[in-house]
C-alpha cells in the first residue's frame, strides 16, 4: 500500500473521516488526500474444549496522501 500512498491506522471507535484527517496531517505534517474507514468485527476465540470468547473489533482508517509525501513509520 506504500507504493499507492496508502496508510492504515487502528483508530478510536467514535472517530470519523475528518478527525482522522486533521489528526494525520498534524502528526505526520503530510496532506491527506483521502481517508477510508472499515470496521473490524469482532471474532469468536475458543480457549480449551469448552471456554468461547471474543477478540474485540476495531475501526481502521485507511488514509491517502499526497503523490510525493511520504510517512516515516520506522525512525532511522
């Protein structure tokens, strides 16, 4: 997805499109061209025979930017 100028991102369940713009421009100092947002269901876990769980959802934000920019993810 790097190489399309896409990012994704795990972000607060109550979060929409605009927040996470202004959140990634502020951060990363970059112009977000577009942000996509998909929730993440929750999955049925089973521990031993007879114990069942969940592993919690999440929403996940997609985000591209700018052609040229670039979002350092590892620090050198």
């Amino acid at each position: 997805m790097e190489k399309q100028n896409k990012y994704a991102f795990e972000v607060f369940s109550s979060a929409n499109k605009n927040e996470v713009k202004k959140a990634v421009e502020s951060l990363y100092g970059v112009n977000v061209e577009k942000v996509n947002i998909v929730n993440i269901p929750r999955k049925k876990r089973r521990v031993g025979r007879a114990r069942q769980g969940f592993r919690k959802g999440y929403k996940k934000a997609i985000v591209r930017i700018a052609k040229g920019q670039k979002i350092e993810i590892m620090p050198r």
